[in-house]
C-alpha cells in the first residue's frame, strides 16, 4: 500500500486513487458522494515529458485518453489544471 493511501484512509478508506499518480496529489475534495482525490495535469503532462520522452502534445494526449478518461465511479479522481495568476489578471 502507497504512503498516500494508507494517508487517505484516515480521511476515507473509499478514496478512489490514481494509481502511479502519487507525485500529482495535490488534495481532496469533498463531494457529494464523499472525498475525491484531486489531481495536478500539469504535474502529470511534465512527468511524462520527462520519464517517457514525450513532447507536450503527445503526453497532454496520452493523459486525456489514457488517465483522465479512465472512470472509476462517482469517486473517480479529478483533475485539475491549474493556470498561473499572471495569465488572466492584468494586474499581476
């Protein structure tokens, strides 16, 4: 068992997780049906570009088909992009 499952399960032994994504867990949701584990496209598409050698659009592809595609149930993981402040607030 992962140190993050065996760290969800304090939360809720029926926290689906995304497995071989524990270096993308970025947090939890609470939902309707119970926690969900949240995470990070953009720490995956950087993982694949550096441990499998993919370009950009190949690992954005590969994810969306391969991962988040993947249903796992009304506590399916969810994925989140995060976009830097400085790209929608003319302020920053």
């Amino acid at each position: 068992m992962s140190n993050l499952k065996k760290f969800l399960s304090n939360f809720d032994e029926n926290i689906v997780i995304a497995e071989h994504l524990d270096y993308a867990f970025v947090g939890l949701a609470s939902t309707e049906h119970g926690y969900s584990a949240i995470y990070s496209t953009n720490l995956i598409v950087e993982q694949l570009i550096e441990e499998d050698c993919m370009d950009y659009d190949t690992a954005e592809e590969f994810m969306i088909n391969n991962i988040i595609s993947a249903y796992s149930g009304e506590r399916s993981p969810i994925f989140v992009e995060f976009i830097p402040r400085y790209m929608w607030n003319e302020n920053s």
